[in-house]
C-alpha cells in the first residue's frame, strides 16, 4: 500500500542522496575528462581547423541502422543539409570497432560526423584507449563531431560523450541542460531535444491518418514501450483504474522487436498513446535514476497525429506546450483523468492531437532539431548550397 500510495502521488521521486552514490560518483567524469583533455591537446594543436559543413556523416552498427531512430535522423538530415552532403556509416560489431571507425573517416573525411555512444565497444577497459584514438583521429582530420548521448546519467558515456567533444562540437541528450550541466565537463550542450523526423515521414504519416476509419466509439488507448520497475508497476495501476471505467490499455512492451512499419501502424491505429519519462531502477553503472527524460514518442506521436499523455521531463521541456500540443501529468490519478478526459471529450481530442501535430510538422518543415544544434552549440554553419 505504501509502494501505490507514492506512484499515486508523484512517483520516482529523488532518493535519499549519499555523499558517494549521488554526489561524488555521478562528476568522477570529471576529473577523467580534464586528464583526457590535456592529453589530446597537442592534437588539437597540431590537427586540422573544423570545416564549414561540406558533408554528415552518421555512424551507427548494423542493427541501428534497421530502427526508426537512425531512419528518421538520416532523413531529416537529408533535408536539412542535402541528401547529397549525408554518409551512412555501418559498423559491423563482429569486426573490431576502431579498425572501422578509423577507415571510414579517412576514407570519408567528412566535415561533421555524428556519433551514438552506444556504438563504440561497450566496456571501460577498452574505452580508457579507444575513446583517445577516436578523438585524436578527429582532431587530426579537422572532423566536428556531434555526440548522440541518448541517456545521460549513463556514467561511461557521459564521460565518452564529453571526450569525443572535449575541444569542438557539442552533445545532443535527451534530459534538460540545467540538469545534466551539473555532472557534465563542458556546456556544449542541447537538451532536452525531440526526436528529429523527416519530412517524407511526416507526409506518409499525414496520409496514412487520412485513411484512417474509427471502427469503435471508444477511444484506443495505448502504451510502447519497454517494461522495467517503476514503469511497470505505474502502468498496472492505470491499466486497473482505466477498465474500471470500462476503458483498456493496450501495452506493447517490446518495441524493440517490433519492426519500424508495425510501430508507425500502432501509433497511427491508437486515439492516444501513453509514455512516460521514468528511467529504470538504480543500477551500479546509472547516476540521478530519478530524473524524468524526454522520450522519442513525443515527436513519433504527434507527427502520427496522434493524442499523447505523456510525463513531465525535470528541468522542462520548451518544444512542446503540455496544455495545447499534449497533455502532461505527474501521478496516477493525474494519468486517469487526463486519459479519461480525452477519452470523453471528441473535441479536446481532437484539439490536442490536432495542435500536437501542426507543431511538430512546423519544427520538421523548418529543420528547426538541426538548427538549434548547430546554432546553440558553436558548430560550423551548413553549406550555402544545402539551403
């Protein structure tokens, strides 16, 4: 009882800090970061000044390259820079890494190079040494990089995300600046930022909701995304408060084994999606599990045209107004009646996906993901010829 009686009432709250656990460990980055730093100096002396952007490239395994992520980041890239300025760079994660990454830059020689932390090899030992070589090679080559730091409270990278940019570029997270700031090297920066979505995404999205037929009276109600404590035990209660009043909650809790065209369907098919901004359970290689992220089904639901309820992002989140383009809440009872509302109200629904999407489709027909982060964060301008 004790458990519900706080999801109920503001779940996923700050544990006690420990001087260890949530003050000192959390900034042991930096002074790792500082030593790294003086070390590549020389390179950054030595090396190539950063290019105006000519060409992007995007690094990501073979299996990244099948997600909607990096589908979407390639497109909108595309539209931004040129199709003709953007490189597809596929690791193969049965060869060793650096090999690879070493190959394609000299080969490519790309002026701006973004890098997904979660490529590189996954463990500190190999990092300590692969993390300076791949600095010391950009630096060299005269490469900006821009760091995709999907989690930032993830300690290992963190710490190769403030490396890999400790001279030039910046780091793209999605948890607010004010926030990571605190345990983070440098100010370079953009968070809390939306997934970026293409242009041909969001046509074909816009289409495919046209044809769209209601087929019962009751709004579906859905959930995607993967399953883990506290989550869980939150998304339960919904689900009992929601068929208490005669209303299901679809969960689909393995989105990653679902394929990209089956997961664009579900957002289409559903009246609203549920998300929420929890992170997982204390784990020994997490810092501040208790702070809430912007999630990618900000940006998917609304280009789907789709209502979404979704959960407060700690430090704010600027893009979207959580009256108008979506609906926010911070409990269980505050979930329910926000579900409720819109299950109960055709025309707030229809306002709120409407508003939703015509905001998201303004920041994707503007570019406006690639130029806050190429504006804000000291990275060379865009080719002229890309405008």
């Amino acid at each position: 009882m004790e458990e519900e009686a706080q999801l109920a009432s503001g779940f996923n709250p700050p544990e006690q800090h420990r001087l260890w656990r949530d003050v000192l460990l959390p900034r042991s980055v930096i002074p790792l970061y500082w030593f790294y730093k003086t070390a590549l100096l020389p390179s950054f002396l030595l090396g190539k000044k950063p290019r105006v952007i000519e060409s992007v490239a995007i690094e990501s395994g073979k299996v990244g390259w099948t997600h909607v992520y990096y589908e979407e980041l390639e497109g909108a890239a595309g539209d931004f820079f040129g199709p003709d300025h953007v490189i597809r760079q596929v690791i193969d994660r049965d060869i060793s890494y650096f090999p690879q990454f070493r190959a394609h830059q000299r080969h490519q020689n790309p002026s701006l190079l973004i890098i997904d932390v979660r490529t590189p090899t996954q463990s500190w030992r190999a990092a300590l040494l692969e993390t300076f070589r791949m600095t010391h090679l950009l630096l060299r080559q005269g490469i900006t990089p821009l760091v995709v730091l999907t989690d930032a409270y993830y300690r290992r990278h963190r710490w190769q995300a403030a490396v890999l940019t400790a001279y030039r570029g910046s780091v793209v997270t999605f948890s607010a600046k004010e926030i990571v700031q605190k345990i983070f090297p440098h100010d370079r920066i953009a968070g809390a930022l939306f997934m970026p979505i293409s242009k041909k995404r969001l046509n074909w999205l816009k289409e495919q909701k046209s044809q769209r037929t209601k087929t019962t009276p009751i709004p579906k109600i859905t959930f995607i995304g993967s399953m883990y404590s506290p989550r869980e035990e939150f998304l339960d209660l919904v689900k009992t408060r929601l068929a208490n009043e005669g209303i299901d909650l679809e969960i689909n809790g393995d989105k990653a084994g679902t394929s990209n065209d089956r997961y664009w369907a579900k957002l289409l098919d559903a009246d609203i999606i549920l998300t929420t901004t929890l992170q997982g359970p204390q784990r020994s290689y997490m810092d501040w599990v208790w702070v809430r992220q912007a999630v990618f089904r900000y940006s998917e639901t609304l280009a789907a045209g789709t209502a979404l309820v979704a959960g407060p992002v700690d430090g704010g989140y600027t893009y979207f107004d959580k009256f108008r383009d979506f609906l926010e809440y911070q409990s269980v009872d505050d979930c329910v009646d926000a579900l409720l509302q819109l299950a109960r109200d055709p025309e707030l629904l229809e306002a709120v996906s409407s508003q939703g999407h015509k905001t998201v489709s303004g920041y994707v027909n503007t570019g406006r993901f690639w130029r806050d982060v190429l504006t804000q964060n000291s990275l060379p301008p865009k080719p002229m010829s890309a405008e």
